[in-house]
C-alpha cells in the first residue's frame, strides 16, 4: 500500500522479504550518493538484491524503518544535524558512512582552525539567521559506524563490495594500504621519484586505484591517511621539492583536514606565534 502524506513522501510499508536500504545525507556536496546513482549497470541488479528504501536524492517514495542497511554522506555542523544523527543510528541496524565528509568532517572542516563566527559574516549577508556549529565532525564522532568508506568522492567498486559485505554479513574487503601499492600495480612511474612532483600517496590510503600518479599529477590525499601514516617523513621530502611551509601546511588541510593524522602534520607548520609577532616588530 502507497500513501502520500502532506510533505509530499510517499510511504510504502511493505519490504518485499529483501534486506531495506536508507541513504542519508547530512553537511555534504551530494557527490557521494551520485556515485550510487552512477553505478548505472550495477543499480537495477542491486535494487532486486536490496529494497531502496529511503532514499530523497533519487526517490520521493519511502518504506517506514528501521533499515538493515543505513549509507550515511555528509558532515555534523548543526545542532540540529546532533539530534537527526541519533534518529538514523536508532533506526539503522548497520550504518555506514560515506565520503570524506562523513569520515573526517570534508572541506567543511577547515572552519575547525578559524573562527566560524568571522567565516560567517564574512560570507552571508545575514548571519544572525543561521544557526551553525564552531566544528565539522565526522558521523563517528557522535554516534558508533559499523564501516566507513573513504574517499572524495568514494569509489562505486568499493561502495558495491561494502554494500555487498553487509548484506552477505561479512567484512568488506577494502584496502587500508597506501595510494603507493596502486601506483606499483599499475606500473605507475612514482611522479615523485623521477619527476619530483609533490604526492601524498604514500600517506594516502588506496582505493582509487592511483588516479592522480597515473596521470602525471601528485595526490592530494582525498582518501584520507592510510593504517600507518609516516607524514613527518613525507613534510621532510616534500619541503626538500621546495615547498615553503605554508604550501606544506595547505596540502595536508584539504578534504581530509579534521583526520588526526593530516591535523596534527598539518598544526606542526603553523608560524610559530612568537616568530610572527617577534617578525611584525621588526620595522620593514
Ligand atoms: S566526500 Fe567529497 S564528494 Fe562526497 S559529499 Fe563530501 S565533498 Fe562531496
Ligand atoms: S590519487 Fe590521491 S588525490 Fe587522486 S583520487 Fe587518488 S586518493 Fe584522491
């Protein structure tokens, strides 16, 4: 049975036996939940194994939780976004986060290291209208996250393979190794190595099977560290390429700005206050 109600969502309130999926999205630019919806071949077979349940982006029709399976894109950066996050892990038997937004706060994160008062005025004509938080958080940061899918944008074999696991209720077989052991699969020539091109990869972790080496370019870490990243050693090499401290301190504040790892790399080339204002003092 389909009813409509005033908002305009239509509630359906059968399952159809088949495992229910809820996509839920929360600070974010929406290009995680594009991937789902990119999988084009793979989503008509998916939609048989699994009932697509809740999912505004695509659909205005919506089965009643709780769901099996919950995909969560985006970042907390409201108290409103507090209170809607406990809603979808109290009706979400597994739930799973998406995209560095979800993983690590995003881009939007980088109101962490300023004022967001100031970045508020600054951008809109009438601040006293919003109602915003000082700090991006990652959806682990408030509630517990069965799994969470890296990248910006995440990858669709990874998000099939995680999407897979949960419905067999097995691990996901995701790589936590770094973006390096793609490059060498592929036959890359290290960028970094022969062209002296900044890259991130051996601190990233892998999953986009080396996109950027694999056309000339350095990463830039969209996946986010990788298990055990050494990002002392890789500030060393690159400020030896002849990147200046602050071209340093930016690489590591991207997508993944708020995950300890590049947080802390990134803190260690601040100015050191005392220097600036010892540098201010000193007439020019
Ligand atoms: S992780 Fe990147 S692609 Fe995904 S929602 Fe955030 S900004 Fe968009
Ligand atoms: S190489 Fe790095 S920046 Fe490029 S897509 Fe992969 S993880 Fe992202």
């Amino acid at each position: 049975m389909t009813t409509t109600h005033s908002h305009g969502a239509e509630h359906r309130d059968t399952h159809h036996g088949r495992p229910t999926l809820a996509v839920w999205k929360f600070a974010s630019c929406d290009g995680c939940q594009l991937t789902l919806l990119n999988c084009e071949d793979e989503l008509i077979p998916l939609a048989r194994e699994v009932e697509i349940a809740y999912f505004p982006e695509a659909t205005r029709a919506v089965v009643e939780g709780p769901y099996d399976v919950s995909l969560v894109e985006g970042s907390v950066t409201t108290p409103e976004e507090i209170e809607r996050i406990q809603h979808v892990r109290a009706v979400s038997r597994r739930l799973i986060t998406i995209g560095a937004c979800a993983t690590a706060g995003g881009i939007q994160a980088l109101r962490n290291f300023g004022d967001v008062a100031e970045f508020r005025s600054i951008v809109y004509a009438h601040p006293e209208y919003l109602s915003t938080l000082s700090r991006s958080t990652p959806i682990s940061a408030h509630v517990t996250v069965d799994f969470e899918l890296r990248g910006c944008p995440i990858n669709k074999h990874q998000l099939l393979e995680v999407l897979a696991a949960s419905i067999q209720g097995r691990k996901p077989r995701v790589p936590t190794h770094s973006v390096c052991v793609e490059c060498k699969r592929r036959g890359n020539v290290c960028v970094t190595v022969a062209h002296g091109t900044p890259c991130l990869g051996p601190v990233t972790q892998a999953g986009c099977g080396a996109l950027c080496p694999s056309f000339d370019r350095g990463c830039y870490g969209c996946y986010g560290p990788q298990d055990t990243p050494n990002t002392v050693s890789i500030a060393t090499r690159l400020s030896e390429l002849g990147m200046s401290e602050p071209e340093v301190l930016r690489i590591f504040r991207t997508f993944n700005a708020a995950s300890e790892p590049f947080r802390r790399e990134s803190e260690r080339h601040e100015p050191d206050p005392q220097q600036a204002s010892r540098g201010e003092e000193v007439p020019g």
